[in-house]
C-alpha cells in the first residue's frame, strides 16, 4: 500500500515534475511474469525515479546502510525503503552474496520484477564499472530474462556527496530482454557467470554511452580515497 502511495500520489508526481524524464524502451520491460532489470547506478535518485516510470511494482535489493542510517536522514531513509517493500544486502563477504541472492531469487518466485545495480555500488566519476556475477547467478538460476537499463542525468543530478538533487530533465532508456536460457544448467561455472555479466554490461553501456571501466567500482573508489589521504597527510 505505501509503495502505490508513494508511487502515484507522494513521491511520483514530485518525481516527473523535477526530472521530467524521458522514457525510452518501456515496452520492453515484461508486463507480467519474473524478470530481472539490470541498471547502471550513478546517483541516489535511481532508487526513486526508475520504480516511478515503470507500471509494474519492481523491488530493489539496496545495501544494508540504507535501513540502518542514524539521525533524522537516516532513519527517514531506514523508514522509506522497509515500508517501499525494498531487500537489504549486507555485502561484506561471500556469505552475504549467497544470503542476497537467495533473497533476490524468493522475489522472481513470486512472478515478480527485480531491480538490481550489477556494479554493486554507485559510480563515484560517472563512468561505467564491471558487473558483479550475482545477477547472472539469478538469472541461471530462475531461469529469467534480464531487461539491461541505463540512467542518463541522474549524475548531472545528484552526484554523489550532494544532499539533494538539482531539477534536470533525465533519461530512462530501456534495452530489449536478454535470454540467457543458452546456458541452463550451468550456473556453477564462473567462465559462464563471468560472460554472462559482462554481456549484461555491455548492453548497459551501449544504452547509456559511458565509458566502461574493466574493474569493480569498490576497488577504484577505496584507491581514490586512499590517494586523497595521502594527499592531506602530505600537505
């Protein structure tokens, strides 16, 4: 109930006169049945603008920081995503991976739509980073399509370390389902999860124009961190 409160009457409308995005593919997204949509992530507002657009209900798996915050942003950010019906994912090990992909695999059970960021963490320079193999993993696994999608603006929007989003209009473009049924049965391979992402991630980047980055997008960030460290403790 609250997810279609926020949907067509709090959040969505606020949404569409902010962004006023422009939706290209949309007929691509299944109109029923189980299927994963593959998104690149390169603002806080993906979480909000890509479920706003799309007429069916889609569930996120999100990181498990956004139902633990602390302080007023915080616990108002906690609040919103548990009553929106959102997964959180502890990502800290293997065991987390294994616990989130159970999670995401009981949401396509149900005939439903799940939203996933295959780089696993938000882009911190606005290019496109390599895809984690989760969600080859479920899509083997249940045997689902994989609808690639690109959010176009929303870095221009809201970078990440700024507060709030500044009014830009933005791009929601949608690719044609990618079958993967060619490999059923053979989800315990990695050389196959490998292929299977990186295609997943090529379509991304043929959507969204970004460069891409041949490296997981934790690794950058925390080298990037680390350089500025030393810069401060040098100056």
């Amino acid at each position: 109930m609250f997810y279609h409160l926020l949907k067509h009457v709090l959040l969505g409308p606020l949404l569409r006169l902010l962004f006023r995005p422009r939706i290209e593919g949309l007929e691509h997204v299944p109109a029923e049945g189980p299927a994963i949509v593959a998104g690149n992530h390169l603002s806080f507002s993906d979480h909000f603008l890509m479920p706003a657009i799309l007429r069916r209900r889609i569930t996120f798996l999100a990181k498990a920081e956004y139902f633990t915050g602390t302080g007023p942003k915080g616990r108002l950010t906690a609040a919103f995503f548990r009553s929106a019906g959102q997964i959180p994912v502890d990502r800290s090990g293997k065991a987390a991976g294994q616990a989130a992909i159970r999670e995401g695999l009981g949401v396509l059970a149900e005939g439903e739509l799940l939203g996933i960021y295959p780089e696993g963490t938000r882009s911190h320079d606005g290019r496109l980073y390599k895809g984690k193999v989760g969600v080859a993993a479920m899509a083997l696994r249940a045997g689902v399509p994989v609808v690639p999608c690109a959010m176009v603006g929303t870095f221009e929007a809201q970078p990440p370390g700024q507060r709030l989003p500044r009014p830009k209009r933005i791009t929601i473009r949608f690719g044609a389902p990618l079958d993967f049924s060619r490999y059923a049965g053979m989800e315990g391979e990695k050389a196959v999860l490998r292929a299977v992402t990186d295609e997943i991630m090529y379509a991304i980047m043929a959507l969204s124009g970004q460069e891409y980055v041949d490296r997981y997008a934790a690794e950058v960030k925390a080298e990037a961190e680390e350089a500025r460290k030393a810069q401060r403790r040098a100056r």
